[in-house]
C-alpha cells in the first residue's frame, strides 16, 4: 500500500533501483515485490480507505490481472538469503504468458534442488555457509538443505 497514487515505472529489470540491496525484512513474505506488464498494458491503482480516515493505494493483481508479481530473492547480513518468486493469482492469457516467460527463463539459468530452483550466485552464497530460507528467524530446519 502507498499514501501516493504515482507510480514508479521501469522498463527493464536492471532499473529496478532495490534489485540488489539488502532485504528490507528478515522475511521474504514481506521483501520487494513489483507487479510485470507487457509493456504497453496501463496500469490500474486502486484506492483503500484506511480506518484512520486515509487513503492508501494499492498497485496489485486484484486489479491488474493481467500481470505477474516478482518477488526477488534478497540478502540478509550476515548470512541469510532470503528465497524469491515469480507468481499470478490470474489466469488470464496475458498472465499465463508472463509466467511462463519467467519460468522459462530461470528454468535454463538455474539450478534445480529438491523442488526449488536456486540462481547461480545463490548456490555459490549457499556453498560458502549462507541459509536459503523463507525468513532470518525461521528454523534451520525449515532452510533448503544440501
């Protein structure tokens, strides 16, 4: 939810401005997230009425379903990695289309462990002693394990 109703808009993955810092959050439910669209497909805001009498805006699928939402992976000092993901609650075409296209894609670039694919620098930071987990104070037990 955002007090404005401008937007922030990127073009590529490499804008994005919080791609790679550190995680905002010891949990991974509550890191980065972004809504992808095609390109040229305009993007809906839509307003929440606060209990304290406010308004706050929200830019989600609820009204935007043609879209996916990416939550990317994040680092927590000092050894935590934070897992990411690419989802839709959708199922439209254009929806479809764009997981797939992300599937695709860390499906040729990343490593699959147990049911989870893991990138390249992750797997290194995992090697060298990293928890790949859902969130900092979570059991180990619940991390990927080797």
């Amino acid at each position: 939810m955002f007090t404005s109703p401008e937007l922030s808009t990127v073009y590529s993955g490499a804008d994005i401005s919080t791609l790679r810092s550190p995680a905002p959050d010891p949990s991974a439910m509550n890191g980065y997230s972004y809504l992808v669209t095609d390109r040229d497909r305009p993007i809906a805001i839509r307003k929440a009425p606060q209990e304290d009498g406010g308004i706050r805006y929200a830019v989600d699928q609820l009204e935007n379903p043609d879209s996916v939402t990416l939550c990317p992976g994040a680092v927590l000092p000092p050894n935590v990695l934070l897992h990411g993901r690419v989802g839709t609650v959708s199922t439209t075409p254009s929806s479809s289309q764009l997981h797939r296209a992300f599937a695709s894609a860390i499906g040729k670039t990343f490593q699959k462990v147990q049911a989870y694919y893991v990138g390249p620098g992750s797997i290194k930071l995992w090697h060298s002693g990293h928890r790949l987990t859902i969130g900092a104070k979570s059991p180990t037990t619940y991390d990927l394990a080797a």
